[in-house]
C-alpha cells in the first residue's frame, strides 16, 4: 500500500458515520421520488394534463428503475459501493435539475425516468453496501436501517414539498433548489464513506446486457418476499400518486401541507413500525402485511364514500404498518438468503417486485377514474389488493420457518 492510499484510506468515513452517509443516501434519493407528491395537483392547473397523464407522470419512473436494475443491478459488486453510489447521486443531482427547470409534462416525464434510474442503483448499492458495514453474521440491521432510512426519505420530501408549495414562494421551484443543496451534501459525504468490495473491476469490464436473476438455490425462498413486496408498495404508490387529488375532490382539503403531511404520516408510522418491531420475525411480519392490506383498502374507499378525513387518517395509519411489515421483511429475508457474491444483483430483483408494484397498479387506477369515478377506480384498486392478499398469504404460508 502506498503512503497517499494510506492517507486516504485514514481519512475514509466508518464505522457508524459510515452507515449514517449510506443511511443518508438511501434517504435523500426516496425523497426525491415523492417531492411531487403535493406538486401533482398544481402541475395539473399548471400544465394542465388529465389524470391519466398525472398517473403516468407518477408511474413512468419505472422506465428507470426498470431499466437501473436489468442492466445495473450488480454494478456496484463489481465496480464497488462507492462509486456505483456516486453514480447514482449524480443521477439525481440531473433529476433535481429537470424537476427544477420544468416547462412541460415532457420535462417531468425526463425528471421522473432519471429519478427511477438513481434510485434503482443507489438503492440496491445501498443495501449492500450497509450489509458490509455491519460487522457479524447478523445483517437484520441493514434491512432494518435500509427500510427505515427509505420510509424517512419519502415522508420528509413530501412533508417538505407540502410546506414549501403551501408557505413559500415558487411552488414548483424552491423545494427542488433545496433539494439539489441535500444531493449535493450526501454526495460529498458518500464521496469519504469507506469501500467494501475487495476486488473491483472497471466499468468497461462489466457485460452491458440485461442480467437480473436470483440463483437457482433460493428462488423457492424468494417467492414469499417478492409478492409481499409488490403488495406493500402498491399501496404506498397510491397514497404516492393520487392521496392528493383525494383529498382535494373527495374530502375538499386543498392545503398542500396536509397533502405532504398526509404522507408524511403513513411514512413515519412506517417507519416507526420497523424500529419497534425490528425483532419480529421476518415471516410473521410477512404475513401480517398481507392480512392488513385488507381492512387499510376498506378504510380507503370508506373515507371517500363517506368524505371522512378522519377514516382517511386512520387508513393512512394501518398502511404505514402494513407497508412497514411488508418491505422490511421481504428485504430482510432477501438479505439473509442472497449469496455475498451475488447480494446486490438479488436485492436489485426483489426493489423490481417493489418498484412494479408501486408504478403499476396506480396506472389501472388513473385509466379507471377517467372512465367511471375516482371512489369507483378505488373500489377496484381494493378488490385487487383484496385478491392478491388472499393468493400471496398462501404462498408466504409455505415460507420455511
């Protein structure tokens, strides 16, 4: 080792401080993903698109999260941790920019695909990445701290987007100036946060074709994890995309504060949930989620049948745990199963689970409430979630103990 690797290895992040930069990053990218979330109902008036297209607008980040994970879901097992986590804070630095200089649906499609590309790498990078930096065979923290963190990022955009939109100048303007100053912060923190992948290869070595498998060994025990996952972040998705347009139509609360705040709760439980249950097995909280998707669907269109805020706070509240139960005891199961060699590229295949069924559904959703009504589309949406509650709880059933 040379005398200038060992000065920069010496002044490497950590330890704890190291796991708070990754903690940061995973944070600061889901935060970009739900900035928009009280913005919708004025870049409707703004831009003056449909709901569908709102829909859409929300749904296309897929596109590059899809995109992030077949190509990129090992990047970071090869190239290492950190600079496959800067990668995709530079992505988001350019997101942040769109979203920023906004003139059309077009420029918010561009920021959303980017934002979808920056999280699908960062986020399975992250993951990883926190794994190796808990010392011991026990890598329950890193789920714990991992879902955690995701949930904080997404309640504290929205929550932030709201107050500025509703309180401060330039709605569609300042929350994204702000936002670029916390990428650029967590960039430079990530920038000093310690490598833990021995061998690294260059880019160039690196096969650009679609690769996104879960070895042969444990697909049987992936199964349970993935539908969990799907179920747990579609209902996130619909709070993500259309709670506002609820609470303005349905229940007649236009403030944008309370739109952000509405989300900020289900976040916050959520996140709430992962901390005070962290010792819960991975399969009870598994099938807890799905048995609670159930009455929270109900409590959805309740609230809009009867324009009750107070149900929809009380169904916000049961999502949190469901949403909380779900996403961390499928990534902590996929945690434990993935082989070290290969854990990037299989917590890439179960965010894919996730991110499908966070963009999906709310998709069926907009063209639903174009046709019919918005209390019909969600009708649907609960028979849908109903049913697949119903189907996944026999599969997770079957989960090895």
């Amino acid at each position: 080792m040379t005398y200038a690797q060992a000065m920069t290895r010496d002044n490497e992040l950590g330890g704890g401080v190291a796991m708070l930069a990754v903690a940061a990053m995973i944070a600061a990218l889901f935060a970009g993903s739900t900035a928009l979330t009280p913005l919708y109902v004025i870049y409707k008036q703004a831009f003056g698109f449909s709901q569908i297209t709102l829909t859409l607008v929300y749904a296309v980040y897929v596109v590059g999260n899809l995109a992030a994970l077949m190509f990129f879901g090992r990047l970071s097992d090869v190239v290492g941790r950190r600079p496959a986590a800067l990668a995709a804070m530079a992505v988001a630095v350019v997101s942040a920019a769109f979203f920023l200089l906004a003139e059309n649906v077009a420029w918010l499609d561009i920021a959303r695909i980017l934002s979808g590309l920056g999280i699908g790498v960062g986020a399975g990078t992250g993951t990883a990445w926190l794994a190796e930096l808990i010392e011991g065979e026990d890598k329950s923290r890193a789920a714990i701290i991992a879902t955690g963190t995701n949930f904080l990022g997404l309640g504290g955009g929205a929550l932030l987007s709201g107050l500025l939109a509703e309180y401060a100048p330039w709605p569609l303007r300042l929350v994204f100036a702000v936002y670029l100053a916390l990428l650029l912060l967590v960039t430079l923190m990530i920038w000093r946060t310690r490598e833990t992948v021995p061998q690294t290869k260059r880019l160039a070595e690196i096969p650009m074709r679609p690769r996104l498998s879960v070895p042969a060994g444990i697909r049987a025990l992936f199964v349970a994890p993935a539908v969990t996952g799907f179920g747990a972040m579609a209902l996130v998705g619909f709070y993500a995309a259309l709670a506002p347009s609820i609470l303005a139509q349905q229940l007649h609360i236009s403030n944008h504060a309370e739109a952000g705040g509405l989300f900020f709760e289900l976040s916050i439980v959520a996140a709430a949930t992962i901390l005070v249950t962290a010792r819960l097995s991975s399969r009870f909280t598994m099938l807890a989620a799905l048995v609670l998707m159930i009455p929270t669907v109900a409590l959805i269109v309740a609230a809009q049948v009867f324009a009750s805020a107070a149900t929809m706070v009380i169904g916000t509240a049961l999502c949190g745990v469901a949403a909380a139960f779900g996403y961390r005891g499928g990534l902590q199961v996929v945690n434990h199963i993935a082989p070290a060699d290969r854990r990037a590229e299989v917590v890439s295949a179960f965010f894919v689970c996730c991110f499908c069924g966070n963009a999906l559904p709310v998709i069926g959703i907009g063209v639903l409430s174009s046709w019919t009504s918005a209390t019909a589309a969600s009708l649907a949406f609960a028979g849908m979630i109903t049913i697949f509650s119903l189907v996944a709880l026999a599969f997770g059933a079957r989960y090895a103990r």
